[in-house]
C-alpha cells in the first residue's frame, strides 16, 4: 500500500478517538504483510496511565486475528504535526517487526518515513532475555 493510502486510513481512524482530556486525536494504520491494513485511535482514561495508543490497539486486532508479521505503519494526529510512536509503542512494534520496519508520519509539510531500528535503538528483545 503506498504512503498516502495508508495515511487516509490512519487519517480516518483519528475520527473514532476517544479524547475528552487532551482533545488530542491519533489514528495509525498498521499495514501486515499479506496486505491486511488494522486501523487504531488513542482512548483515553481520567487516570492517563490506562489510556490506549492508537499504534498498539492497530496491533492489538492484527495479532488478534492470527498476524504476526507486518510491513509498515502510519501514525497521524488531528494537528498533523508529525506524531511519531512513542518508547512504549516503538517497543511493543519491535516485538513483532524488524529494524528495517517502516514508520510514516504525518507533517503538515508531507511525509516523514522513519525505520523502527532508527527509532529505538537496541531494543528489548528475546535475545536480549536469552529466549
């Protein structure tokens, strides 16, 4: 699926965000590799630490319905100011995604693509637990 495509979806994500606190919206588009596109927004809680990320509910319906591997995500927000995933979410994508794995943000300017490895760096991962 190309940049654009994947944003539209992440775009429209954004509009099922549950953000009575901050009124910060967040979509994100998570591609797998057979093609399947799992679409997530943020959902916040009055306690914060209990709010979701839009990029780990995507990756929630994809590993619930079967798929491991995946090709890339797009996280945008409703500024469009170029939300990138943050440490959590970056680690919980590295549990099932390579370095190499593609991460394309959303700028007021246009498309920012990142790769997973650049992003976090030396990740936890089973090797590190000597799995």
């Amino acid at each position: 699926m190309d940049d654009e495509d994947l944003l539209a979806a992440a775009r429209e994500a954004t509009a099922n965000a549950h953000v009575p606190y901050s009124e910060y919206r967040v979509g994100a588009a998570l591609e797998a590799a057979d093609g399947t596109v799992f679409t997530g927004c943020n959902i916040e809680n009055a306690n914060y630490s209990n709010s979701l990320h839009a990029e780990e509910v995507a990756l929630s319906e994809a590993v619930k319905t079967g798929h491991r591997e995946f090709a890339q995500v797009a996280v945008t927000s409703s500024e469009r100011d170029g939300v990138l995933p943050c440490g959590m979410c970056r680690q919980t994508l590295s549990e099932f995604c390579e370095d190499d794995f593609r991460v394309v943000c959303d700028e007021a300017e246009g498309v920012v693509e990142y790769e997973l490895g650049d992003l976090l760096p030396d990740a936890i991962s089973a090797d590190t637990l000597g799995k």
